[in-house]
C-alpha cells in the first residue's frame, strides 16, 4: 500500500475545478469530460493536453493518481503489454520520465507495481527495450532519494551496473553532463551544478559502481568513445578525480574523438586520447593537476606532458585551443570570464613544470599561440586574454607553421567574428609581421582584404606597415582579393551592402597605400 501524500488546507488543484468548454479527449481516452473528487470533496476536471495529469505526477499525490486510474484505466501507461512497434511508446513513456525528472518516488513505485503485471519476470522490472533505464535515467536527473530507493530493491527496479540502451551505466551517465547520447534535455542545459553530480557519483561508488567503466560503442562504432574518467576529467573536482583514479580508473586508457566532437575541425581522422588531453581542451585545471600527480609511480612527468597524440598533438596544444562551447556572438560575459580563467589556469599549469612548453610545435608545425587564436570562434575578450597570457609567458607569434603560418595569419582566417584588432595587436606586439608571406604568397593583408566586416583591423595592419600592394604567389595583391571577399560566418548582408563594404575596403587600401 502505497503512503498516499497528506492532505493539504488549500488543494492544490483548483484550477482544475472548472468544467472545460469542450470535450478532453487527450489520446483518445474518454468521449465525455474526464472527472474525478478531490480531497476536499470538489469535482476536478482534466484539460484537453492532460495537464490534470501532469499535475499529479509533478506533486506525487499517489492518492489522486490511483483516483484518475480507476477512473480512466487507459492512463497507466502498461508499457510492457505493448507491441515493440506501437507508436504509444514515447507519450506513455513520458509519464516515466516526468516522474523521475520531478522526483516523484511514489509515483514510480505504483507505477511500476502496474508494469510487474506484464512483465515476464516478476523478480526484476527492466525498461531496456523502451529504450529507457530507471536508475540510470534517475540518476543523471539528480535524484538522490530515488537513486538510493532502486539501490536498496536490487535487482527489483535495477542492478547498478546494468547499462542503458546507450551503453551507460549510471555512474558514466551521472559524468555524461553534455549528455550527447541522449533524446530527453539534460539538466545540465538550465542550470548544472557539479557538486550535485559528485554527490551522486560518490554514492553510486559507495554502493558498489565501477569506477572504471567504459561507455559501450554506440550504433556500429568500435572504437570506445568515453571512460568515467575522461567524461568526468572535463569538468569535475580534483577530489572527484582522485577518487575515480583511488576506485581503479586507468589515467592512461585511451578513447576515441572525432575531431567533430571536440570543435577541432581537423579532417576526418579520429584522436585517440587519454584523460589528460580532454582534461586540457576543456579547460578543467583541477582535473588536469590531478591526473598529473596521480600519474603512477613508474611515469615519468615527461611521459604526461609530451604523449604526441596521432596528430602530433600535445596537451598544452589542447589547452591553448580549447573546445568552443558556443559561438554565438550574444553570449553574457561571466561565462567568457571563467572560461577565460579556466583555460588560462590550465595552460599556466602545464607550464609550472616546463616553460619551453610555450613554443612547442605539433606534428603540422602549429604552436600554442596558432592555436588559440582559433578561440576567437567564441569572443573578443575571451581570445585577447588568452593571447596576451601566451605572450606574457614567452609565446613568439613569428613562428610560423608548416604552411609558412605565423599565428596573425591563422586570425586572419578565422570566420566565426570579425578579426579582432585589439588580437592583431597583441600578436604584433609580440613578432607577428603584417608583411610575413606563408608558401601561397599569402600575407596577414592578403587575408583581411576578404574580411568585409573587418575595415578597421585592414586600416590597422597598414597602419603598422602592412603592403596592400604586395603580390603573392598568384601575382595577387590584396587588392585584388576585395573582389571575393565575404562577411563572418552565418552573417546575411544584400548585394548592395557587399558592394559598399568592398568599396570601403578598397578606399581604406587606397588612403593607407
């Protein structure tokens, strides 16, 4: 018998006690108005999108939901006596997952008592096929009391290391918090908080969950795309990270990224990393010192800070670049500030041990500084604190890559923002030549000429002696290039103002020339 929720003086459903004006029909339960009594003694009536229903299970008045069952039995979503191809699986579905993201205990339990009688075991209760997991799913929303209620009916409602049917376990979906696998929104989309997420992690460890686990290969994919440990290292505490190492997490076991899957942009050929790396593209200091310390005592420091990845790669290239989170240009400013912080503490980290690290170059001859001006995908204060931190500590923007690149030409092709000039400044300021040719003949103003939307960056190059009227290896000269110039990326401008632009640009040349 199930404890039913305690009377309240004012019912909390009174809006409900008005007849509606026409007939609810919500899945074609009723052909006349759904009613049912309240507490008080009022009649109270469902709405025609069931939110009636809805209210029930937010509150997890069990009492007033077995009411509404007796009186419309269609509403127990009895999912294990449909057909796998039945269409009503996602909306009676819900029902579950309402309850769960709601915390509505009661709830899950009188409706799980109604799935036992269909299910073909009457010793365990499992949802895989429905493409659902109760303590999994409970325990990415955050629900301790719930968690710890499936915990203590084993095997009943769950097993802790029984996976969901993206090939996560509870305690890899609870680190999972961009939770890419996923159809339902995650919470961490509003309003994510990391300590509940370790709280949660830390009572699923208690009872027993393995801190090592892999996420399963998803949809045909060999490769392991996810540990505990390297979904965790991307945002959790140095404490967190201790103890999933403590518990038996490998720091050194690889994992496979798609350059698409960390922003990087990089062609078609997957990253195989460890913790360490996705630690330091997601900018989590903490979990970076403590992979570092916690390393083993036969690993040598060197074998952490220089592991060359397939690319050629090493972490302070990953730090320096940072995942883009977003590109939108009207993100508010705290955000930018402590990405900002968090990239620079983690840079300035793997520095502590090994200063040259700032000039180091990857396998195409690309430096920190190349790098992290693609930050400029996020913003303008973001990318020149990033730079200036590079510079301060060494970072020499003449260096050039394997395209004959320094770090203002990679700027210069950066489409996401329009070139910033306070970047160009610092880059020169610190080696950067606007007359340094890469092997096209290509110089800095040879690519802000196709930059429409960057006049001002195009007048400063010039202004500290930068040649429009230098040719590159197609006997081009900047002026040349206006004629195929473009706006940043996703920017919509009419042939009119692209003509105008080009014509500022031109005469911005002229005055400078």
């Amino acid at each position: 018998m199930f404890t039913p929720t305690p009377p309240k003086n004012e019912s909390p459903y009174q809006r409900f006690t008005q007849k509606p004006g026409k007939v609810c029909n919500h899945h074609g339960w009723r052909p006349d108005h759904l009613s049912i009594t309240d507490r008080d003694g009022s009649t109270l009536y469902e709405t025609d999108g069931g939110s009636l229903f809805n209210e029930i299970i937010q509150l997890d008045d069990v009492e007033t939901l077995e009411k509404y069952f007796s009186v419309e039995p269609r509403a127990i979503p009895k999912l294990h006596s449909l057909p796998e191809d039945d269409e009503a699986f996602y909306d009676l579905g819900m029902t579950f997952h309402n309850a769960i993201c709601d915390g509505s205990l009661g709830v899950i339990r009188l409706l799980a008592s109604h799935e036992l009688k269909y299910s073909e075991s009457t010793e365990k209760i499992r949802f895989d096929k429905f493409i659902f997991h109760l303590l999994t799913h409970a325990a990415r929303w955050g629900q301790i009391e719930m968690v710890k209620f499936f915990l203590d009916n084993q095997p009943l409602y769950a097993d802790i290391n029984d996976r969901d049917h993206w090939g996560n376990t509870a305690l890899s979906a609870v680190a999972d918090i961009h939770q890419h696998r996923y159809a339902f929104p995650c919470p961490e989309c509003w309003d994510f908080q990391p300590e509940k997420n370790e709280a949660m992690m830390n009572l699923l460890l208690d009872r027993g969950a393995c801190a090592s686990d892999a996420v399963l290969p998803f949809r045909g994919c060999d490769e392991t795309r996810n540990t505990v440990l390297t979904l965790a290292s991307k945002w959790s505490s140095y404490e967190m990270i201790k103890r999933l190492i403590d518990c038996g997490a490998d720091i050194h076991a690889k994992v496979t990224y798609s350059a698409w899957d960390l922003g990087l942009h990089a062609g078609e050929e997957d990253f195989h990393v460890t913790a360490l790396f996705i630690a330091c593209i997601f900018s989590n200091s903490q979990a970076t010192k403590c992979l570092i310390n916690h390393r083993g005592d036969n690993i040598a420091l060197s074998d952490m800070l220089y592991p060359r990845n397939i690319h050629g790669l090493f972490p302070i290239h990953w730090a320096a670049r940072k995942r883009p989170v977003e590109d939108y240009q009207d993100i508010p400013e705290p955000p930018y500030e402590k990405w900002t912080r968090d990239t620079t503490d983690t840079i300035a980290l793997l520095l502590e041990h090994d200063t040259s690290m700032v000039n180091i170059k990857d396998g195409d001859g690309n430096t920190p500084l190349h790098h992290s001006v693609h930050g400029l995908g996020l913003n303008e204060r973001y990318c020149t604190s990033v730079l200036e931190f590079l510079c301060d500590r060494g970072a020499d923007a003449s260096m050039c890559n394997n395209k004959g690149q320094t770090p203002l030409h990679v700027l210069c092709c950066n489409t996401s923002l329009p070139v910033s000039v306070a970047a160009v400044s610092i880059l020169l300021n610190h080696g950067a030549n606007p007359t340094t040719a890469d092997i096209d003949g290509n110089t800095p103003v040879h690519l802000a000429a196709l930059r429409l939307d960057s006049i001002d960056t195009m007048a400063f190059l010039l202004d500290n002696g930068g040649d429009p009227a230098q040719l590159n290896s197609n006997c081009e000269t900047a002026f040349d290039r206006v004629a195929t110039g473009t706006f940043s990326f996703g920017v919509v401008k009419s042939g009119q103002e692209i003509t105008k632009a080009k014509e500022e640009m031109l005469s911005t040349m002229v005055k400078s020339g």
